[in-house]
C-alpha cells in the first residue's frame, strides 16, 4: 500500500466512524447545554478537574491534542479512584521539543483513539459535573476547535479557571502560572505537563482556593457565580478608570 493510498484509507475510515461518534457526541452536549446547576455547598459538589497536552499552542494552525487527563473532586477531596486519562492519536507527527517538554513519543499515540471517541469518553466521565481548568480558555479552545472542524457545537458547560480565580483571591501575588501557585500554596511538583498529573496538582490547588472562599464567605455555587461576576465588575470599571486618566 502506498504513503497516498494509506493515508486516504484512514481518512476514509475516520469518516465512517465520525457519524455516529458525532450524532452521540451531539446529543451529550445538548443533555449539558439543557442541564441546570441547583445552588448547591462548593464542598459538597463534584468537579472534575482536566488538563490537556497538545501539539503547540495554535489550534488554528494544525496543532492537535494529545491527551486529556482528569480527576474528579468529591465533598471537598480528590477521589483518587476516579481518574480520566487518555492519549489521543493527532495524525501528524508530535514536535522533538514537545516531546520533551511532556515525554509524549510518536509511539505512544501512533495506535491511540481518536479525539471523538476520547472525548465521548470523557463526557461520560465528567457527566453534568462543572469543568475546572488552570488557563481554562487554552484548553477549551483546542476542544472547541476540534469539535467545530466536526460540525459539533461547543461544549455549553459552567466551568472555573484556577488562574482567574487565584488572581480574584491573591489580589497581585508572585504571578499566576501553575508552577507559581503551587509554589506560593505549597503544593508539591510532581510530573509538570502530563494532563493527569497536572490535572491532579490543578485539584489540590483548587481545594486550597475553596478555603481562600470559604474565608471569603463563599461557601455555595452560587455565591462563587457571585463573587467572580463583582471582582470581574470591578476590574473593568478600574480599567476603564485607569484608560480615562490618560
């Protein structure tokens, strides 16, 4: 078989696989985008906390992902028999430098599953459970970018963003990169840039700001909407004071 014809038969066969992935794909999202969260103790709740390797960092310009790691957090503790983790198979080869960077080898995802069948995995893993992300907007948009190149609509999901939220709660602090916040919280470093372990050390993180709310007086999910929604208030009307000064 040549390069070409091989090629086109995966191609090929990723098509015919693709249609019913997607129909199944679709309707768990719109099961999301119809779901509605009670109000309900942070500390009670089920999160799911995830992280992604990828390629690069442009999605748009043929970067892919790699892998989705994830654990869930249940009554204010990371359960650790409840763990997510998947490479995926990009179709392209995987940069030297990012090899080295997340220990991700050709080999190790030449046979992996392909994104919609991971990700329809992982649907089932996080069920109606809120999404929790350090940087969140970079793994969402690698997500979205692969759903929408399927004709899949994005995923309609409340979710929380470990670095927006340590920036609402340190008020400046020493920077708000993960290896900055597990430091200034303490957190040991285990294994940098795998989505499991990164997604296990994102967790710890979070259960430390649910104290830092707590103190705060933000106890429900309801009351965190809240709090987010006034400290985003308030830096837009400090922005906007600041550019009028000038």
């Amino acid at each position: 078989m040549t390069l070409f014809s091989a090629l086109f038969f995966r191609k090929k066969r990723d098509n015919t696989i693709d249609t019913g992935q997607r129909n199944l794909i679709h309707k768990k999202l719109l099961s999301l985008k119809n779901y509605r969260h009670e109000d309900q103790f942070l500390k009670k709740m089920r999160f799911i906390v995830f992280d992604t390797e990828t390629t690069g960092f442009h999605p748009y310009s043929g970067d892919e992902l790699l892998s989705i790691g994830a654990v869930a957090i249940e009554n204010g503790k990371i359960q650790d028999d409840h763990i997510f983790h998947s490479y995926i198979n990009p179709n392209r080869t995987i940069p030297g430098h990012i090899s080295e960077l997340t220990g991700i080898e050709n080999h190790h995802v030449e046979s992996a599953p392909s994104f919609l069948s991971v990700f329809s995995n992982f649907l089932d893993f996080k069920s109606h459970s809120p999404l929790i992300a350090h940087c969140a907007a970079f793994d969402f948009n690698f997500i979205n970018v692969k759903l929408k190149s399927h004709k899949i609509m994005k995923i309609p999901n409340k979710s929380l963003d470990t670095m927006k939220l340590a920036s609402h709660l340190l008020n400046g602090g020493d920077g708000f990169t993960l290896d900055d916040l597990l430091h200034q919280y303490g957190i040991p470093t285990t294994k940098r840039h795998h989505a499991l372990e990164d997604a296990r050390m994102t967790a710890k993180l979070f259960i430390h700001q649910m104290e830092q709310l707590e103190n705060e007086g933000v106890r429900t999910l309801f009351e965190l909407e809240k709090f987010i929604k006034y400290k985003n208030d308030l830096y837009q009307l400090n922005q906007a004071s600041f550019n009028s000064s000038f």
